[in-house]
C-alpha cells in the first residue's frame, strides 16, 4: 500500500455500478476510497481480498475475466469517523456518489461534510452523481443548496466558490453474478473471488462539468468529456431506455421474458424500428448518429450472455413511461401526428396494469392499477390522465391508445 497516491476520489456506494465503472484513467496520481451504501457486506469481502475483485464481461462470443485492484480502502457505509475524515482532506479533490438523492438522508449528510470541509480549509471539491437521472448534477446541487440554507446561510458563498456540480451520463448494463459464473471466475483468475462483478462490453460515460482541483485523465479511457450533455441524455432515454419500455411491456405480451429473445422477435424487431422512427426526430443530433447509434444498441440487445430480464425493466413504470415515452409522443402530436408506436408503448403498460397486476412492480402501484381497471376506454383516458392532463383531453390518442392495448399490439 506505500505506493498508492493520496486519496483523491470518494465514492459513495460499492454495488455493481460502481465496481464495473472504476478506472481513475492516470491511475498513478489518483485513488479511490469507497464506502459502502445499502450493502456493507460488500467492503467486509473487498477488504477481506485487499479490495481486489474480479470484473467478468459477458462477450457475446466470449468473455473476459479483469482484476481490479484499483480501491485501496473499502469501508462500510457505518464508519462514518473514516467518511468524514476522508471528505475533510486536504488532497480530497473529487466525491462521486450514486446514491438517490433524498432530502432525509445523502443531501443532508453531504452538506455536513462540506461544513466540515470548510472548518478544516479544505481544497475545493467536485461533486459527480452517478444516478440514472436526467440533469443529475444540477439536481445534486439545487437539493445541497436548499438543505445548505437551512443549515447555515453563511455556507451559501462558501459553496459557490469551493463545490462544482458536474452531471454524467452512465450507461452499461450490469447484473449480480450467479453461481455458475462465480465457478467460471474462480477457474479463470485461480481465487475464490467473493464479490466479482459482472457487464456488458459496452461502456459510456458521459461528463459535462468543472473540475475545480484538477480530475483524472478520463478521456484516455474513453470517457466523453462534453459542455453539451443534454442530446445525449435524450439520446440514451428515448433510443436506450424507450425501447427498454417498449420491450418491457410489449415484449412481454408476447411471452418474452428477456431481453435477447424479445429483440430477436421480427414483431418486436419492427416495433423497435418503428419508435426509434419516431424519436430521433426530435432529438438535436447529426442525422448518422441515431443510425450508429442503433446499430450499436442492437448488438447490445442481441447479446444472450446478459440476462436483462424484461421483469425487472418494467419496474416503476408510472416514472419511466412519464420520461421515456410521453415526450415523445407530445412531440409528435405538436407536429400533428398520431405516432403508432409511442401509443403502442403505452398501450403496452396498461395491458400490464389490468392483465399482469401480481407482477406490476411500482412505486405508485396502487394508484395506477385502480386507474387501469374498468372499461377500457376510460381506463385509457385515466392512465393518460396520470401522466399528462393533455393526453387525456386528446382523443385521437385515448383512442389510439385504447385500440393497441385492445389488440395488445399486434395490429
């Protein structure tokens, strides 16, 4: 450990997202530090193995087995001494954290360390979200700012000149390692790995931002660095994650259970081309990067050796649909279109709300399935309702949307 450099990434958080992410670029001048969130069993093992793991991409022709051993330190998220200790240094130039935020628990722990930093003349500090959240650095900063109000309004000039807020776009699927491929991870690397983590090959991060102490070279591992993120924020939610929604529910209705299988279905196949149609037009791109784009989301759709299973992507509708799908389809209806498939999607998600109630799995649950039951005309109209009041009040797409899920799509 005497050459590892001084501690210039926190992390907060040591799950799957973090561990398939974490690679400093000019690893030689920076370090992580991480604690753990909701899962403290995940430090006790990394500090068992002297936070080595191993990283198994899942190749669709073959996969590969890496050994990271970039985290020196890995501490539950309990030693909060250590966690203080760490955000008030002097050489703690970045703080990465992927935890939610919530006006109850990170926001307002944050803040108390940045009070702490401030007591100790601690260098400035960048602050990065990972979360899968539009705009995340701006909503990290306007949730600090307000708490840091009520804290101490002295800290306010403090955090404008010391604290940046930098947004990302994160996008690599990843899932926990079962048991066959735990054996496979020990056959290959030659140790009993405790907690491996496992990928895709496909990795983007996306950064737009200031660094006011210096960052670590990211672009030389691919990372992009960019002062306009919002098109490709747009991009990966209408391409990436609308077809995620179209498949969830669509795809479902027709017996798929994962993501592979359903994208290779022709039916789904020309569901997919047909929203992806609709929703690059209105995204501020050159007109050949939604084509690359596509081309690459395939092969990653394509790829049996990820189990993305479309149960677990059709969680929290009731927020993804209102993200994903309605912007697009108000959009269309701007230019006075009636868009097949993005009533088609949502035609989709009521068809799960009234026929796959056991397995409707959302945070509004209660609240969408009773708006779901009923004729279905009005059921349309309510779910509608729920999710923008014009939509509602529009005919031509209640009645859209009522005839998709009548004929659950196959029209």
């Amino acid at each position: 450990m005497s050459s590892t450099p001084a501690t210039r990434l926190l992390h907060r958080g040591l799950g799957n997202s973090f561990r398939v992410h974490q690679d400093a670029g000019d690893s030689a001048a920076w370090s992580y530090v991480a604690f753990a969130g909701r899962r403290p069993d995940f430090a006790d093992a990394l500090a068992a193995q002297d936070c080595r793991y191993t990283l198994l991409t899942n190749g669709a022709e073959a996969d590969r087995f890496q050994v990271i051993d970039r985290t020196p330190e890995a501490h539950p998220a309990t030693v909060h001494d250590g966690w203080m200790a760490e955000r008030t240094s002097p050489d703690g130039a970045e703080l990465a954290d992927d935890t939610t935020p919530s006006i109850t628990t990170s926001p307002a722990r944050l803040v108390a360390e940045l009070v702490a930093r401030r007591s100790a003349g601690a260098s400035p500090v960048a602050i990065v979200p990972c979360d899968n959240l539009s705009d995340n650095g701006s909503v990290v900063a306007g949730v600090v700012r307000s708490v840091a109000e009520q804290v101490d309004a002295r800290l306010m000039d403090w955090l404008e000149a010391h604290t940046s807020y930098v947004t990302t776009v994160v996008d690599r699927i990843t899932q926990a390692v079962p048991d066959d491929d735990r054996s496979a991870v020990a056959r290959a690397t030659g140790w009993d790995d405790q907690p491996p983590a496992m990928a895709e090959p496909s990795s983007e991060w996306i950064i737009q931002g200031d660094f006011l102490d210096g960052r670590p070279a990211w672009e030389t591992i691919g990372t992009m660095l960019n002062p306009y993120i919002d098109p490709f924020e747009r991009r990966k939610l209408t391409l990436l994650n609308g077809v995620h929604s179209v498949l969830a529910y669509a795809g479902s209705s027709r017996g798929h259970a994962n993501m592979s299988d359903a994208v290779s279905d022709p039916v789904c196949r020309r569901w997919i081309e047909q929203w992806w149609g609709e929703a690059e037009r209105h995204l501020p791109l050159p007109a050949d990067e939604p084509t690359a784009y596509h081309t690459t989301l395939l092969a990653r759709f394509e790829n049996r050796r990820v189990r993305h299973l479309l149960s677990q992507i059709a969680a929290d509708g009731s927020a993804k649909t209102a993200v994903r799908t309605v912007p697009v389809l108000l959009a269309q209806r701007d230019e006075e279109r009636l868009p097949e498939g993005a009533t088609r999607a949502l035609a989709a998600w009521l068809w799960h709300l009234r026929e796959r109630t056991e397995h409707v799995s959302d945070v509004h649950a209660a609240k969408v399935l009773a708006i779901a039951a009923g004729p279905l005309d009005e059921a349309a109209r309510g779910v509608l309702e729920s999710l923008d009041a014009a939509l509602a009040d529009d005919a031509a797409v209640v009645a859209g949307v009522a005839d998709h899920a009548r004929s659950r799509g196959t029209r």
